[in-house]
C-alpha cells in the first residue's frame, strides 16, 4: 500500500494519513513545500489562472515581449486624442477613430469617417470599391467609384494641356459669378458639320447645320452663298436703304433677271432731293410768273462728278388774255451758275408747251451735292400769266 498520493495538478507526494511513518512522512512533506515554492501555474505547476481570476489595477508590462495568438484587441474609445507625458508610443480609439502617438509625442490620426486617413499628398476616402490608378501605356489617370464605373470630380479649373514637354495649357474656368449650380451636357456627334446651340437647361444642342444653300460654311467661314438670299428669304418692302450701306449691293451680289418692278423703285420718285446714287423727279405745279424771274422749280443731288443729266418735262406756259402776245424764257442754274437759258416761244392766249428740248447734259459739276434751280420769266404779265405742271429730272451718269 502506498504511503503518498501524488496531487493531480502538481504531483505533490501527499502522505497518506495513518500510513505514512513519522520520519518519512516529514520528508514527503518537505518534498511538496519545495515544489508549492517554485509553481508558476504554468502546465505541470499548478492550475492556469483564469480571466476570472485576474484583476488588471496598474499598466501591465509585457517585458519587452510580443503579445501573440490574440484575436482582436478592443480600445475603450477616450474622450479626446491622449496628450499625457507618458503616452508616447501607443495605439488607442478616441471617439470614433483609430490614433497612434509616436514617441516625439506627434498625435497621428489613422481613420477618419469611415476609411484609412494617408499621409500629406495621399486621398482620403479612398477605399474599395472606389480606386485611383495610372495606366502608363495610355498616360491616364483613371478614376473610379466602383469597379468598371467611373468616378464624378469636383474641383475648380482644369488646365489642358498636350502629352509633351513643356506644353502650354487650356484652362477651363466656371464663370466668376454664379447664382447656383448647374450642368452643362455636350452633345452626340453629329455626321455632319453642325452649329452648337445652349438651351436653359445647359444642353449644348448640334441640331442646326449649314445646308450649303441659305449658310454655307466656306474656309472657317460662316456665311450667305451667293445667290442664296431669294424672295423666299426676304418679304416685299422689308429691306430699305436704312439696312444697306452705299454702294455694297453690286452686280455680284444680284443675279441677272432676278429684281423686278417689285423689288426696285426708281429711286427720288417726286422728291426734290437724292443722295448718291439716286435721280430726281420733283412733283407738277402751277406757278404764276411775272416779267422778273420766278422759280418755277427746283432740285438737290449728290453727285460723284460724273456729266448731270438735266431736263424739264410735262409743262406748258398758259396767258389767258387773249391777243396779248407773251413769251416764256428759260433759266436753269446749278450751284446760282446758269448752264442753260432759251426762249421758249410766243402765246397768245392758248397754250405754249414747254419742250423737252429743254434739256441740258452738263459735265463737270464735280462731286458733292448740287442744287439746281430752274427760273421762268414771261415777257409780259398781263393776264397773269402761268406754267403748269412742270416737272425737273436730275439724273447723273454712271
């Protein structure tokens, strides 16, 4: 029979009571002193420890070793970032977020809002599925939101510029003041060289392009083909002299044929004057004459210095006294200078037209506006005599 039972953590020589002797009873004794002093609960040296039996009162040196085999460690989320004297070196939660203290005693936040915070230069947010890269055999940066779907930016100007050295940049910039947001949308590629237009809702529109027939696109210019303003283009009385400038509309421009008495008026029709490039005709009247000279009528034109076609038509000089014989005399004058004076004949009591003989082509008047004025004088004023429907036509020519 045994006199010791051995412990089942230790193996402690426990004396059996009653059976043990006295003198080897004190050495198993002694024996299992010895071993209770030097146990450190490791396997084979009494019971592990539990978490139960363990009550962490003071920081907890591991002595320069590693803690292994854990499975997460957990932070008790502090107040705000550690600033202690003593807290160099250390890993902890403040608030929502990871921080690590370095031993210059720099406070370094880890996350932020959700993802990993980079360094100085590096994009914050930045985590799967969302990606930056560099293609290098097409030089571009790609930017996505998500795996094969492409990421919206937000930033201020973008400058363009060429994949060469040193090229110069296109710089892309919002207006300087804006009431609030809005899109601009470019439009599809059209098959043919269009016109851009920009609607309210910042759709840039292709849908209007040159048929080569009204617009036509010549060189890098946009413009009219000639012959392509018709009377389909242009309602009756809509273009007048207002709209065109002297001397821009030329053979060029007008096709053979294509104006009519529609289109054209003779220019200073019963007007008493006319700018460059027009005629004039003034309006019939009657106008009683004496024996002194009487202006019967009168005209202004602009000229360009080329021979002045002067005539007088449709008059005739009336004397109702019968057998009282009367001549009518002529006077034209331009600029107060006579250029043509004739006696026009004698009447007694009928009428006397006045001829279309008196007509004068006069050159050299020079350019500039000329005032014609045409004088009658009747060689006898009984019967108050009178010259009736005369009209003056100016005309210069080309």
């Amino acid at each position: 029979m045994p006199t010791t039972n051995p412990s089942p953590n230790m193996g402690l020589p426990i004396p059996a009571v009653g059976v043990d002797p006295g003198p080897q009873w004190a050495v198993d004794i002694n024996s299992c002193l010895t071993l209770l002093d030097q146990h450190n609960h490791t396997p084979g040296s009494g019971v592990q420890i539990p978490t139960a039996g363990i009550s962490v009162n003071s920081d907890f040196p591991f002595n320069d070793y590693n803690l292994t085999t854990i499975r997460s460690a957990r932070f008790q989320a502090q107040g705000s970032p550690l600033s202690l004297p003593a807290d160099l070196g250390c890993l902890y939660v403040s608030g929502a977020d990871l921080y690590y203290n370095d031993t210059s005693g720099n406070q370094v936040r880890i996350t932020q809002s959700g993802s990993v915070v980079g360094p100085t230069g590096s994009i914050s947010g930045l985590n799967a599925p969302a990606s930056a890269s560099y293609v290098a055999i097409n030089q571009t940066f790609v930017w996505q939101s998500a795996a094969a779907t492409s990421a919206d930016m937000d930033f201020g100007s973008a400058t363009f510029r060429n994949i060469t050295p040193s090229s110069n940049g296109v710089t892309v910039s919002p207006p300087a003041s804006i009431g609030s947001n809005y899109s601009l949308t470019l439009p599809t590629l059209p098959s043919q060289t269009n016109i851009m237009t920009l609607d309210t809702s910042g759709n840039i529109v292709g849908a209007f392009y040159p048929d080569g027939s009204t617009i036509a696109v010549a060189g890098q210019v946009l413009k009219v083909p000639d012959q392509g303003i018709t009377a389909t283009q242009i309602a009756n009385n809509t273009i007048t002299a207002s709209q065109i400038a002297n001397n821009t509309i030329t053979a060029t421009q007008v096709a053979n044929y294509t104006l009519g008495p529609t289109q054209l008026q003779t220019p200073g029709y019963n007007s008493a004057s006319a700018s460059l490039g027009q005629s004039v005709i003034t309006n019939p009247n009657t106008i009683g004459i004496s024996t002194s000279a009487t202006i019967i009528s009168s005209g202004t034109i602009v000229t360009k210095g080329n021979p002045l076609y002067i005539a007088l038509i449709n008059g005739y000089f009336n004397t109702p006294s019968p057998g009282t014989p009367a001549s009518l005399s002529i006077t034209i004058t331009i600029n107060s200078s006579p250029v043509y004076t004739a006696v026009m004949g004698t009447e007694t009591g009928a009428y006397l037209n006045v001829p279309c003989s008196a007509v004068s082509t006069v050159a050299g008047v020079g350019a500039g506006t000329q005032t014609v004025i045409v004088y009658a004088t009747a060689s006898s004023a009984v019967g108050s005599p009178t010259v009736n429907g005369v009209q003056l036509c100016l005309y210069e020519f080309k």
